[in-house]
C-alpha cells in the first residue's frame, strides 16, 4: 500500500496524530518514488513534545512489572507484524529484504531484553564498614529515573538502533522524544503502534521529524531534557557534547573499521566474512569493513579470494530474495562513493585499469586504497 499511494504521517505527541504545513517527501531508495510525506515539527511542537513528557514522568506511576509487561508486548506484537517492519526497513533505506529481516528480529529481541531489565534495576549496598572510623554504618545507592531522554536515531539502522535507545528509557521509568532520521521515518510509526497497543500510556514516548539544524537544535536548547542519546556522525556528536552542559549524553559515532588478516588466518572464511561485513546495508553501517591489513605472505591468495566473493554479490531489486546488495541512501551519497572509486582508478597505473591480465592485482590493490576511505 505504501508504494503505490503515498501517506501522509504527522508528528506523534501525547498519542495523537499532528499534521503540520511543512512536510517533506520520503522516497523509495530502490525507485526514487515518494512513498510518503513526512510533517516536520515547528519550535511550538518540540516545546509541546517537551512539556509532555515532562509531565507524563512526573505523574508516572508505572511499576516495573507493569513496564516489563509492556515492553514485552511490544517485542510481541513486532514478532506478529515482523512482515510489514521488514517491508518498511526496505522502502526506508534500500536495504535487501533478507536483511531487513535480521534487523526485525535484533529490534526485536533489544525490546525483549529491555524488558527483562525492567524488572533488575536496582541499587548497591557500599561496604564501607571496611574502612576504620565506618564501624557501625551502613553506605547504599539506588538507581532513579533521569526524566525525559532525548533519541536522536540514524538512518542506517533505524528500527534496531531506536530500540536500543527506546526500549531502556522505558524500561528505567523515563519518558522520551524521538527524534528518527528523516529520510528512514517509515518504521517509527509501526514500533510507536505497537507501543500503544502494548499498552504504554500517551505521552511517554514522543515523535518529532525534522532536521538537525533546527529541530536538533531547539532539542539541544531545551533544559528540560535530562539526557541524549544520539546514534551518528562524529561532528553531529560533538555538537551535542558541546551543547548538553552538565547533562548525560550517550554517544555512539562512526569509526574506521580495521581488520586483519594475518598469515595463519583461514583465508576462504576471512574473505567471504570481509566481503559480506564490506557490503552489508551497502557499506553503511559503522562496523562495516572499511580497511583491511594483510599479511604480505598471503595477500595476493587472500586478494583473489576476496575478488571473487565480491564478484558473486547480486545488485538489484532489495525486496528480491536473492538480492545481496541495494542502493545507498542518498543519489548524494552514491556520488561521493563514485568519486572515490573514480580517484582510485584515477591514481593507478595505466596499465592496471582494465583489471586484465598480470595487472589484476594492482587493481585489486587499488580498490583496497579506495575502501580505506
């Protein structure tokens, strides 16, 4: 239904449904549709998603029973429509349909092990009769809620990484607003139906679309938030860092992947594991294969091996079963991989780019330069 008739979703705030005048438009990575038109939230809206959630942790009265039994439902009612996750992970980033299904079943279980930590928070007692001058006392902590956390989520993983960040707020007595990527909205809406179907009250997690530089912003000025979590680039981190004074911010940014391969390696299995982590989601995932050290005994065997895994990868349709790889997110971002395959080939010999002949290697060498980008 969504391919072919594209919806309109509205910001979710103390569980309704509000539609704004400025939207923008969602495409379908494989085809270029739209598939939806997203409404982006004013000022006035992430004050409202604020004040809600402000007031929804004060007055709450959850239990953490009551908190396991809805999270549990949740992960219930996401196994039951793990269907339609999958097919919106596939329309929302372009990811092939086989691993739309794996993220489903990871988001999945992150709700099933928020939900058994619901029941586990506690505090410690401090020994601290251990030292002299503590005879006769008693030192102990307990954990308590912050308030409001804010989610900020990426586009690569955005059902499994809102999980992440959704499901533990829930499950320590928080209440949340959401934040997801605006070009991978698609699954938000399905993971806060079933949120409420689970029976978490209005209010306790609430949806904004925008982008960083204005919503992200009024988010990072708003006191009332008690921590962010934020799943993305090291820049945008450290512009919440700089921002969240003396608040908690959780951060997970990107990186530079190194693996090796030395020379008693199993040379068939690293190849065919660096091949499928290089191009897993299209190489956008911050654990992908970015370089690769080899030991100089066995790099032309393991070069070879790793050329012909990657020959076999299909290209095509990512709702196909058979597909391997699907298209990145962004005609932006495909550019700017373009021009590094370009400047690759641009730098090496002249004989080497056809890929023929005694040549091969250096081309193979090549792309390894390339991939360390």
């Amino acid at each position: 239904m969504i391919a072919n008739d594209p919806v309109t979703r509205g910001l979710i705030i103390n569980g309704q449904e509000i539609f704004t005048d400025q939207k923008f438009s969602v495409l379908n990575k494989a085809t270029g549709e739209t598939i939806a038109e997203i409404c982006a939230a004013g000022k006035e809206h992430v004050d409202l998603a604020v004040g809600t959630a402000l007031e929804k942790f004060r007055q709450d009265r959850l239990t953490p029973y009551q908190r396991y039994e809805i999270l549990m439902k949740t992960a219930q009612l996401m196994q039951e429509r793990r269907d339609a996750f999958a097919r919106a992970l596939v329309m929302d980033v372009g990811k092939p349909i086989k691993e739309a299904r794996i993220e489903t079943a990871r988001a999945i279980q992150v709700m099933i092990l928020s939900a058994e930590e619901a029941k586990r928070i506690a505090g410690e007692t401090v020994p601290i009769e251990a030292s002299p001058g503590n005879e006769n006392k008693m030192g102990f902590y307990i954990r308590c809620p912050i308030g409001v956390i804010c989610c900020i989520t990426p586009f690569n993983l955005p059902l499994s990484l809102s999980c992440h960040k959704v499901g533990p707020a829930i499950a320590a007595g928080n209440t949340v607003v959401w934040k997801p990527a605006s070009n991978t909205p698609l699954s938000a809406h399905l993971l806060m139906q079933a949120l409420k179907d689970a029976g978490l009250p209005d209010g306790y997690v609430n949806l904004v679309y925008g982008s960083g530089s204005t919503v992200g912003e009024w988010l990072l000025e708003d006191e009332r938030i008690g921590k962010y979590t934020f799943t993305g680039s090291s820049a945008v981190g450290r512009r919440i860092k700089e921002r969240s004074g003396l608040r908690g911010v959780s951060l997970e940014l990107g990186n530079n992947s190194p693996n090796i391969v030395h020379h008693d390696a199993d040379l068939d299995h690293a190849a065919k594991m660096c091949t499928f982590w290089g191009f897993i989601n299209a190489g956008q995932t911050c654990v992908s294969v970015q370089r690769i050290l080899v030991h100089e005994q066995v790099k032309e065997e393991f070069l070879d091996k790793l050329a012909e895994y990657a020959r076999k990868l299909k290209m095509g349709d990512p709702f196909d079963e058979t597909t391997d790889l699907g298209p990145m997110i962004s005609l932006q971002e495909a550019e700017r991989v373009k021009a590094w395959i370009d400047e690759a080939v641009a730098r090496a010999p002249e004989s080497s780019r056809a890929g023929t002949g005694t040549e091969r290697s250096s081309n193979r060498r090549c792309w390894i330069r390339c991939s360390r980008r």
